[in-house]
C-alpha cells in the first residue's frame, strides 16, 4: 500500500487565489511527521512545512498552511495569494516513527501546480 | 543553506559499466539519504547511514550499494549500471524534523 497519496498530478490556480493540494498518508504509527516540499523546475528541493501528529493546531509559515485532518488521515497543503513564483512540483511526506530515532521518511508522486498571470 | 554538494551533477555512462556519486556534507550531521526521483515516483529511497560505516537498504537498493568512511561523505556505487537506473539522484541529510537536499546527479545510462 502506498504510504502517502497524492492524487492530483496537475493543477491550475489563477494568479492572487488560494489553492488546495491534496494528501492522504498511512500509518499505523501513533507519532509521525507530515512534511511538504516545493521542487521548482531548477530541480532543488526545498522545504516548506511540517506538521507532528501530535500537534494540536495546523502549521503555518507564511502563505503556506498544512490542513491535518488526523481522523481522514490527510494533510493538505493550502497556498493563499498564489504568485507565478508558485508554480512548481510539489512533494507531501511522512516520517514514521518517533522523532528521537532514526526515521525512513515516504514521498508522495508529487502535484505540478501552475499559476496562471 | 544546508552544505550539501553531489558530484558529478550530470553523468553518461554506458550500460555494464560501474559509477559512484559522491553527497559531501559540511554540516556535520549524522543522518544521510539516498534517493532517485522518477516520473510519477515522487522520490524513493535507496540506501541510508546513520553513521560512520553505519548504513541500511531503503525500498529500492537492489543493483546499488553505499559507503561512509567518514561523517561528511555518503558514496552510491552502481556496481553494473543499467538503463532502468537513469534517474536523477538526491542525497539528504536531516533529521526527524527535517530534510535537506542536495542539488541533485542527473544519470543517464545508455
């Protein structure tokens, strides 16, 4: 079974909207960490958020906002105002396990968003 | 910025022949990842250390092998490459609480 979900390979969002990217994990671990990176098309990965199971209210870093819905097991990714800067792959990931061991960290398949002027 | 480096950052090597990448890292960090982005993968991952001369398989090691003889280097080995292991390649260090990548080998065997 897959471990994380994404089930949009590709979007479009006018330019100053928000936009939703979808992602779904599985875990039977109580303690685990949901991350997303943005990929641009230069190729580097470059983190965004992160979101510990145990975390009580959503994460939040500037435009980006993680929506953790533990119960539906998701955690999507909510980018207010989108900018043409915006537009690249995006990757949602989980760490399983306790963060004080080594973890294996899953990826998902990736959503490429464009954001239209 | 993490000091994460590849080298090279973009190989062609012909099928049967061996080809190791180099993940250099000036961050002193104890974890370090192997992993291959392809088309509709997403990235998976291959080898990792968790320390010196400390490594494990990840969910698509076969065909690969690792080393680290010491902290900062982390070295993939494709014994005898083939064309399903054209791929680009990323190397990560981190922690639970975050990855960070480096710039990326791009490997095209033919």
């Amino acid at each position: 079974a897959q471990k994380i979900t994404q089930t949009q390979p590709g979007m479009f969002v006018q330019e100053k909207e928000a936009v939703t990217l979808d992602c779904t994990y599985d875990t039977s671990d109580q303690s685990y960490g949901l991350f997303w990176y943005k990929q641009p098309s230069s190729g580097e990965m470059i983190f965004l958020i992160y979101q510990g199971s145990y975390d009580e209210q959503n994460a939040t870093e500037g435009r980006y906002s993680l929506n953790f819905q533990k119960a539906r097991k998701s955690a999507n990714l909510v980018i207010s105002a989108s900018q043409l800067g915006d537009s690249a792959m995006y990757f949602c990931a989980m760490r399983e396990g306790a963060p004080y061991n080594f973890n294996k960290f899953y990826f998902g398949s990736g959503t490429k968003l464009n954001v239209k002027p | 910025d993490a000091g994460i480096t590849q080298s090279p950052r973009h190989k062609v090597t012909e099928t049967g022949t061996p080809v190791t990448l180099r993940c250099h890292q000036t961050e002193n960090h104890r974890y370090m990842y192997w992993y291959r982005q392809d088309p509709g993968h997403g990235l998976r991952l291959i080898h990792y250390s968790y320390g010196v001369k400390d490594t494990d398989k990840g969910e698509v090691s076969d065909g690969y092998s690792v080393s680290r003889s010491k902290t900062e280097d982390f070295l993939l080995t494709l014994e005898s490459a083939t064309s399903s292991q054209t791929s680009v390649y990323f190397c990560a260090i981190g922690g639970s609480y975050e990855q960070y990548f480096g710039p990326g080998t791009r490997l095209t065997v033919t």
